[in-house]
C-alpha cells in the first residue's frame, strides 16, 4: 500500500491558504471537518449494513445432537432437573 502522509500534507497545504480567508475570530470545522465527517458517516453506516447482513445468515435455533443416546431418557434430561433429591420415596 502507498504510503499516504506525502499526498495528505500536499493537500493541508493546499488547504492552508484558503484559511487565512476565513475571520479568525470565528471557529468553525469547516470543509475538511465536514469531509472528515462525511467519510466517518459513511464507514459507520457501511459497517452496520454488513454487520446486519452477517446477523442475518446466523441460526439461532438449537438443533439436539443426534450422536447423544436419544433413547436413553437419563442422557436426555439436563443435569439437576430431578431437584436433586436423589429416589423418591412413597
């Protein structure tokens, strides 16, 4: 990739004379603020497009494991839903 900072300074200096136009008694960000803004909007929006796009593909739904013992009822029921009592007694 080029190196960038040549091109960037060429363009602050070319920046630099129109703001001794400006009142310097008024700050504002100007057209470079707003370029700087624009550019940052863009990305963010970009970023949620794809981030909703890449949620979209995701599958929530739990499928059950078909290698676990589906026969099985102990394998089947999550540990702990007996209450922990151990056996029932009448």
């Amino acid at each position: 990739m080029p190196d960038m900072s040549g091109s960037a300074s060429l363009a602050v200096t070319h920046l630099v004379p129109l703001a001794k136009e400006v009142d310097e008694n008024k700050v504002t960000p100007g057209v470079l603020g707003f370029i700087v803004f624009a550019v940052m909007a863009l990305a963010v929006w970009r970023l949620m497009k794809s981030m909703n796009r890449h949620m979209g593909k995701v599958d929530f739904k739990e499928s059950p494991d078909p290698s676990e013992g589906a026969g099985d009822p102990e394998r089947s029921e999550p540990a702990g839903a007996s209450g922990g009592q151990g056996t029932k007694e009448a």
